[in-house]
C-alpha cells in the first residue's frame, strides 16, 4: 500500500525533520491493551481477523500491535490450520504508524522477532514487519481505504506545544482541535473518519474530552455519526507502566448508531475486575460494574456520569431547577485575578516601601474556611487605577509602586501579556475591578475535596486559584449552604474533571452548570434557617435543609 499525503511528504511540515523526542508517548500495560482489544470485537474466537483491516495509528515500540498480531495468528491457526504467510489477507491485516523513527525501527524489529518465534522465515518476518509499519504523521498521511478497527494509546500533548506550522496544518485538517484541545482530539477525528461501515474504534486516552469545553465539538461529532458502544472511567486506575497522572479513560465507539451504551467508573484493574469487563460469550456477568444507557449523550453535552441512577437525578435537576447563574438577580460567577508573575505580585505581607492603596488585601484558595475565613495577610499589587475603569496607574504619582516594579521589570516584560502590550508592560494578565474586594461575595478554592464554601463580607480580593460569586437576589449565606450540600457535590463531581487522589475542580465552567432552587422559591423561614446552617461542620443538617429547599 503506498502512502499518500495531504503534503508532498509529511516532513514537508514538519520542515523535513521528525521531533527529537518522541511525542507524548506512554505505554499501556498489556492486560488493559487485551480488555480493549475484547472490547473492540478483535478476538481470535469470533471471525477469521485476516479478513479484517486494523490500524495502530501511534503505535509506540509495538504493544499494541504485538498484542493484535499475537491474536491475528491464532485466528489464522483457527480458521487455516497452517499460516501462509504470504496470503495477501495476512498482507493487509495490520497497519501501524508512528512519527518517531526510532519507535519504528524498535517496533520492526519486535515484531519481525514475534513472526520469526512463531515459524515466519527470517526474511519474510522482516518484510511483514516493514510493510505493517510505515514511518509517518498518522494526522498528514492519507489512508486511501477504511478500517475494521483503529486501536491504540493516541499520544498526550497540549496543542499548543507542538511547531506553530504543525498546529496550524492540524488545525485546517481538524475540525475538532479547538480552544486548547489536546492532540489525542485530533487522532479521535482521524480515527473515526477512517472507520469501515462496521468498524470500531477503541482508545485508551485522557478522559477531559468528556466533560471540558474543548471536548465539545468532539463530543458533538460523535453524537451525530456515531454510537459509543463502551465508556469507561479509569482516572481513579493507573493503566500503564509508568506511574503518570493522565487521568484516563477508554472509548470505544463505532456507527452502530441507536444500539445502547456500555459505561462504569472503575476503582481499581484487578484482574477480577478485568475479567468483569470482557464481553460475555454466553449469559451476562452479574458481577459486572457496566452500567446500561439506552442511549448515549445528545448534541455535545458532556458525559456526566457513567452510572444510570446518578444520571437520572442529574437529569431531573435539570427538568426542575435553573442553573446557578439564572437562580436569582445578579447571580455572577467569576475567578481572582491571574497575574502571570506571582512572585512580584503577591506579597507575603504589606509592604512599607509601596504605598498602602496600591496594594489590596489578597484571599488565598487556602485562607478560606466555611465557619470563618482564616487570611494568611497576603497582598496583591494592583497596577490598576483608583478609576476602576481598566486604566492603569500613572507610575510618576506613585514612586514607591515605580521602584518596585522596575526592580521587577525584567522578570515582568518575559510575560506574553507585557509582551504583547508592551506600553502597558506592569499591568496584570487580568484586570483588577477594586469594587469585587468591597463587595460581599461567596469564594470557593478550584482544587478540592469537596464542599468548601467561604464567605467574605466585603473585604478581600480573590487570587487565582479561587472563584467567586455575587448576587443581589439571594441571602449569600443560604446560597453557601446550599452549595456545601451533598446535592450539589454530586453535581460538581459529575461535571468536573478529577483530580489524582479524589480531588475535584470547581472551574466556573462547572459552577455554571449546577442547577439550585430558584432564590423566590424559597420560604423566607427556610432561607433563614439555610443562612443560619451555612457555616455548620452538620452536614447531615445541611443536607436535610438542601433536600427541602430543591423539594426532594
């Protein structure tokens, strides 16, 4: 099979040299590496697999692709009895691509090894070897015919660290690699484009693309043209060899569209709970954590939960209830101020040599209590005019405030905001609103266990690790209890992404999705009683008074 490209070569855009290191590669451990191959429907026992297609499309040193051809032989010794080994079938049973060269030559050389130990001749091992693995960018390489299955562990990189010439060719090839989209999003898109009428795709990849913004369109194309036969939820697991926060998941999907869905949250990859998963020959396993959904989610939404019961009451919180933001007048969701040099920016404490009304009383994501705020006594240095209109401080008229930002100035211009706006070289990567830190406001840390909620009363300017809330329509306090409640922590751990350890995020993206009673729908007595228990360490009473005011 030649391989045709987008470019004259790929390396056309990679400007004629492959990365030094390979990209974002980690490997998967061989158990997982076979429950996703059962899962894709690539077993030895169901169908002669030579008659299929498969393709690796970064394959790695060749573990997944050992580990099919493992498989597509004992379905020959099946179906054959004897392996010619110059069938054209074998020929064009397997594919696999990587960028790093030398991953290929690695993954050659295993795999012409594995053909040689199972009775291949030497130099027909080699030639299978070099024919089912091609050295190329599997995003710029044109696959003139579909796939019966496209398997494997897509890389992990950030998108924006990759060559800006790169980015930019995936970008017009990729209708998915938007915002900050990792490039396992592109590798989805390709992927499933290349499936045959039956095919199946099966990734083991981070599982942010089911809930963040950036996963969406992903998310979208996936509802339109496709089905996802299983979803499972691996970020409490660690699913290979090196111990790495990636985070996982595994999706396996194909255009099977309006059959049911396969999804559980697995805590651990015993071997017992591996053998769980695998997809009953006979009855069904009821030991199973697999959770049925008749049918997936529609037009993007994000894949909150993989369990019925949890989904069901998500679902009706949804039917019943407005989101935070539409609760009540004026309910705003905002973060502290990001200044992209916290070391010069955020003091430990008030600084006599900078005058007193440039420096604002700072609310760390570890100051903040539910019964009372505890501040460490940082200050932020607000470059920002007394105006609160976005302008900035005339430095002449503040020569304490000009000496320490020019002691600082080197370290401050290195920042892409100073960069970019070089006039406005001391100015903070967001914008300090002075009237937030006299307002009464709700501050809640990003990063956390669950269910911690301060309120300040007008005194303190939020950092970065920590989101805000307004409002002038509810009693703040009633507001905190509610948001301490069990109800909305399910909420909050459905549409967040986990962190390692159990801790959760609450981003505004996620903030703006909880649903809470709407604040006129509350009696006046409950929301004393609310304002009263915000700071309780009960959660047992918070609980209570949260299920009669969402009228559970």
């Amino acid at each position: 099979m030649s391989l045709l490209l987008f470019e004259q070569t790929w390396m056309d855009v990679w400007d004629g040299a492959e990365p030094c290191e390979p990209v974002g590669a980690i490997f998967t451990k061989p158990e997982v590496i076979a429950l996703i191959l059962d899962l894709a429907g690539y077993r030895p026992d169901t169908e002669r697999l030579a008659s299929r297609r498969l393709l690796e499309p970064s394959c790695g040193d060749g573990a997944f692709l050992v580990a099919a051809i493992r498989r597509l032989l004992a379905s020959e010794r099946a179906h054959r009895t004897i392996i010619d080994w110059h069938d054209v079938d074998l020929e064009c049973a397997l594919t696999a691509c990587d960028l790093n060269s030398g991953f290929i030559a690695q993954a050659r050389q295993q795999v012409a090894d594995l053909l040689t130990e199972e009775g291949c001749p030497m130099p027909r091992s080699m030639a299978l070897a070099e024919r089912w693995i091609v050295h190329a960018d599997f995003l710029l390489a044109h696959w003139p015919e579909p796939f019966d299955f496209v398997v494997g562990n897509p890389p992990y990189v950030r998108i924006e660290d990759l060559p800006a010439k790169v980015l930019s060719r995936y970008r017009e090839l990729y209708r998915t690699s938007t915002d900050r989209a990792d490039l396992y999003i592109a590798f989805f898109e390709n992927g499933l484009r290349l499936l045959s009428p039956h095919g199946c795709l099966a990734f083991i990849c981070a599982n942010r693309f089911a809930k963040n913004l950036y996963g969406r369109t992903l998310r979208q194309l996936i509802a339109s043209q496709f089905h996802v036969r299983y979803y499972l939820n691996l970020e409490h697991t660690q699913p290979f060899i090196s111990d790495v926060s990636a985070y996982p998941c595994i999706a396996v999907i194909d255009r099977q569209r309006g059959q049911p869905t396969q999804s559980a949250t697995l805590t651990n990859l015993s071997p017992a709970t591996l053998h769980t998963l695998a997809p009953a020959t006979n009855a069904p396993n009821a030991k199973s954590p697999l959770t049925t959904f008749a049918s997936w989610y529609a037009d993007g939404a994000p894949w909150i939960s993989t369990e019925r019961a949890s989904f069901d009451r998500l679902a009706a919180l949804a039917q019943t209830c407005p989101t935070l933001e539409s609760s009540a007048p004026a309910t705003v969701v905002g973060i502290g101020v990001a200044t992209g040099a916290d070391s010069v920016y955020v003091l430990p404490q008030l600084q006599p040599d900078i005058e007193p009304r440039c420096q604002l009383p700072l609310l760390m994501a570890a100051d903040i209590r539910p019964a009372a705020l505890a501040w460490s006594g940082h200050y932020l240095v607000n470059p920002f005019s007394d105006a609160d209109d976005g302008s900035l401080r005339d430095l002449e008229a503040y020569p304490g405030l000009a000496a320490y930002l020019l002691r600082h100035r080197a370290q401050i211009q290195k920042r892409h905001v100073a960069q970019k706006r070089p006039e406005s070289w001391y100015r903070t990567i967001d914008r300090v609103t002075l009237a937030l830190t006299h307002r009464p406001k709700l501050v809640i840390p990003d990063i956390q266990s669950g269910g911690v909620v301060g309120y300040d009363r007008g005194e303190y300017y939020p950092h970065h690790n920590v989101y805000w809330i307004t409002s002038t329509g509810w009693d703040l306090h009633a507001l905190q209890a509610l948001l301490r409640s069990q109800i909305v922590l399910e909420q909050i751990r459905a549409y967040s992404v986990q962190m390692r350890g159990g801790s959760i995020r609450y981003q505004a993206q996620v903030l703006r999705q909880v649903r809470v009673p709407a604040a006129t729908s509350l009696t006046a007595n409950l929301i004393h009683r609310l304002a009263a228990a915000a700071p309780s360490g009960n959660q047992a009473q918070l609980d209570a008074l949260a299920e009669e005011a969402f009228a559970l």
